[in-house]
C-alpha cells in the first residue's frame, strides 16, 4: 500500500497533467516562433506539448539526480 504522500503527489499529478491537457487543447492557432535567425510558424498545441515534454524531462532528470545523491550519502 502506498502511503499517504505518494497518494498525494499521484492525485496532484494527475490533476496538472488534466489541465495542462485543457489548456493545450483550447490553444491550437498557429503562432510564429523567432530564434534568432528564422521564424518558424507552428500550431500552438505543437509547441505546448514540446515544451511540457521538456519540462517533464528536465524534472525527471533533476528528480532522479538528487534520489542518487541521496543514494550515495
């Protein structure tokens, strides 16, 4: 049985990922993207979901680099 916290972190979770998921679902005009050199002109839903993958990996890494440190303490 999983306890108390974990059971929290899983239901807030759950509900970020719902309303990231309204959120990217209600902005789908296009929109121009500058870096720098070139504009790119993508939907707005593509570079939501590319920027919520990225956050979801750099907390994944981050998360996992500080259970190791703990790991080696």
């Amino acid at each position: 049985m999983k306890s108390k916290w974990q059971q929290v972190k899983l239901i807030f979770s759950l509900v970020l990922i719902l309303l990231a998921v309204i959120f990217v679902v209600l902005n789908t005009k296009p929109v121009a993207i500058n870096f720098g050199f070139f504009d790119v002109k993508l939907p707005l839903i593509i570079v939501l979901v590319v920027m919520i993958i990225i956050g979801v990996l750099i907390g994944w890494f981050w998360g996992s680099n500080k259970h190791n440190q703990g790991k080696k303490s």
